[in-house]
C-alpha cells in the first residue's frame, strides 16, 4: 500500500519575517505544509538545524538584508541562524504541532545541514532513512526551507535512495526567485524528481 512521507526542511523561526534569514513573506509556507500534511501525508518529518554559535557556515560581518551570494568579510555566507538554546532554532510551532518525527542536524561544525538526511533524531537515535524504511514509505514529498539548498538536495537524497520523490513548489521557499527556471530543477527532473 502506497504511503507517503511529508518533509518539512528546516521549518524554525529563524526563516519567519522576524528571525535572522526570514523577509517578508517567508512564512507563506507554514499554512500550505499544514494542510498538505492533513490531507495527503502518512507521516510526518520536521528537519531543524541546532548549530553551534560558532558554526563556520556563519559569517558575523554580513550587513541585514545582505544577498546570500554578497559575502563580505571572512566566514561563510550565511548570517547566525538555528543557534541551538536560541528562540530562532525552535521549529515554527504550527509545523511542531503535526510533526510525528523531528530529526536534528547542523550540530557540529562540520556538518553543513545542507539536507535532511545528514540528520537524525535525537533519543532514541534513528536516522531519517531508518524512519523512512520502518514506516514503509513509498512516496516522499518534499517542503520547507530553502528551496534551493535544503530542500532540493533532500528530494535528490530521497529519490538515489530509490523513493518516488516530489519536491512540492507551493510548500517551500526559495531564497532567489525562479526556481522552476533554476538548472538544479532541471537536474532534478533529469535524476527523476517530479517538480509538484
């Protein structure tokens, strides 16, 4: 029997309006993944970062508002997000109230977080490929935060392991306009990911 497993990447209030990587609008998200994951998911899993303060993808001299691809100073490209203790690394709770699983990665300082399944939960351990396979999925949708970053190399991860993987436009949120337009969808399809 078909079922399906809603990811919900990096879902913290750090990516809202008012946190450290949000704009206005960036919350448009929550309320579509809520609705998908009572109308279509079998299960749901929540990815968050918790990062160390001094993670090294972090860059301290970024003005606000910077551009992501603008670096300027030493350090990564990102501005302090997801600071594991902060209000900001909590996950959004509308999207904690439906999550069945939320699995945790970012926490030292050579793990990017750049996917879902660099992650796992915490107590007991188990890895977002371990719940998969024990809640026999077969179908994985794919939402959330960044739609270029996280969420597309989540759906790549999904499908090499062999599920039938869709990344769901309506629920995630790119950081840099057209995504359907963007080579990494291109490639995406081309590895078999359907583009929702």
């Amino acid at each position: 029997m078909p079922r399906t497993a809603l990811i919900a990447c990096d879902t913290q209030n750090d990516y809202l309006p008012t946190g450290a990587l949000g704009f206005p609008g960036s919350d448009a998200i929550i309320a579509p993944l809520v609705e998908f994951a009572n109308l279509a998911a079998d299960v749901v899993i929540v990815s968050r970062n918790l990062h160390p303060p001094d993670h090294p993808s972090f860059n301290t001299e970024r003005e606000p508002g910077d551009p992501i691809h603008k670096v300027s100073g030493s350090g990564g490209a990102w501005p302090v997000n997801c600071v594991k203790g902060t209000k900001g690394a909590s996950v959004v709770p509308e999207v904690a109230h439906i999550a069945e699983y939320v699995v945790t990665k970012g926490m030292k300082r050579d793990d990017g977080g750049f996917t879902a399944f660099e992650a796992g939960t915490l107590r007991p351990l188990k890895s977002l490929e371990d719940i998969l396979h024990d809640e026999k999925i077969t179908h994985v949708a794919v939402g959330g935060y960044w739609l270029e970053w996280v969420v597309a190399q989540t759906a790549f991860d999904a499908n090499a392991l062999g599920y039938d993987t869709a990344v769901e436009i309506d629920l995630s949120m790119p950081l840099n306009g057209a995504f359907k337009a963007s080579d990494q969808a291109a490639k995406l399809e081309r590895a078999g990911v359907t583009i929702a």
